[in-house]
C-alpha cells in the first residue's frame, strides 16, 4: 500500500504479487488519503471465510475519535490492516507505521494501536514486522500487548541496517516465532540474529482447519 514513481524491482515484484492476488479476491480500494478517520473501520470481504478491515491510517486508529500525538510524517500516517478468518486467525500488517521515537520520527502510533485493539480483545496470530523491522518501529510496548505468535520480517539486503537490532530483539521477546525473508543488513554483533529462521525470500502462509 503506498505510491511510488521508481520502476525498481521491487515494485515490480508487489505489482506481479498484488496482480495475482486479485485475480483471486475482491477488487475494492480503501482510500485513507483526506488527512481524516474516515475510512477506519473499513472492511473488505476477501472471501473464503476472510476480511481485511482498516485498523489504522493517518494517524487515526480503530475506536479512537482523535489523531495520535505528533503525527505530522509520512510514516506515522501509515496505513495497518488487520486480516481476519476462521478459527480466530489474525493477520496484523502494520507498513510502516512508527512506534519508537527516532530521529524525527517521534509519534507512538503503534502502542496507541495496540492499546485499541486489545480493548476490542483482538488477539494477534501473525505479525508483519513494521518499517522491515526498522529503529522506529516493533517498540516494547506495542508487542507486549501483542504477544504474535508469530513475527514475519519482510527484508533484503539494504543500506539502513534494516533490521534493527533492538527491534530485533523486542520482536524475539514478544513472538514466539520470528521469521525473515532475507538476512538484512544488521550489524555483525547482534547476537539475536541467530535465533531468526531465514526464509528463502518468500513466505507462504497456509491456514489450515483443526
């Protein structure tokens, strides 16, 4: 979800991927784009039992009536989607939505979500690691409401150090599991690396009936 004018190869590989989850599923937008809550609380019927709802965008976050504090960046005006289905399974993928005070990033959006879906007692099977588990997000606070069963990290060799050892480490004390789609860039002394499952660039998530 975000708009870019670069023809790289990684928005090559989101446009083949999203092409092809298309063809599969309903084709509606959600539009979050007014700088207003309008559209949280939004939901699409993915079919299959499935829905993804808006649970977070411009600041604005599910059964809050006001903005979070500081948000005045792209990044804290991420866009979160929570997808939902059988058997309580929940899919929480959160862009990159900021919950660290870094640099000049300094709005806690992720904890004020966290707070919000806990009240509606959402639990959260699976976690896509924000900001490709970057400094500025996967915050103490907003994974020890969480508690995922399972952290995914969608990363590849970068030149931000991506991801960031603390937030590695936070992401392996809250989850369960943690998975990476690439090694990244963290720095050699991050002893938690090891403990990440290196997956081979993709991660196939299967939910199965029990």
């Amino acid at each position: 979800l975000g708009d870019s004018d670069k023809d790289t190869e990684s928005v090559a590989e989101y446009l083949d991927c999203r092409d092809s989850a298309l063809s599969r599923f309903s084709t509606k937008h959600v539009v979050v784009g007014d700088g207003s809550a309008n559209n949280i609380g939004y939901e699409i019927d993915l079919k299959g039992g499935y829905s993804a709802t808006v649970v977070a965008g411009n600041g604005y976050v599910l059964g809050r009536d006001d903005q979070a504090e500081n948000v005045d960046k792209d990044n804290e005006e991420s866009i979160a989607m929570l997808i939902q289905g059988t058997d309580d399974f929940s899919f929480l993928v959160t862009g990159d939505l900021t919950g660290n005070n870094f640099s000049d990033e300094d709005a806690l959006v992720e904890t004020v979500l966290a707070n919000a879906l806990e009240e509606e007692g959402i639990e959260v099977s699976v976690l896509r690691a924000g900001h490709h588990g970057s400094a500025t997000a996967s915050s103490e606070d907003f994974l020890s409401t969480l508690n995922p069963l399972l952290s995914l990290i969608s990363v590849g060799d970068n030149s931000y150090g991506h991801p960031n050892c603390d937030s590695l480490n936070n992401l392996h004390a809250y989850s369960e599991h943690v998975i990476q789609t690439g090694e990244g860039s963290t720095e050699d002394a991050c002893a938690v690396l090891q403990n990440s499952w290196i997956a081979d660039d993709h991660i196939l998530i299967s939910v199965m009936d029990t």
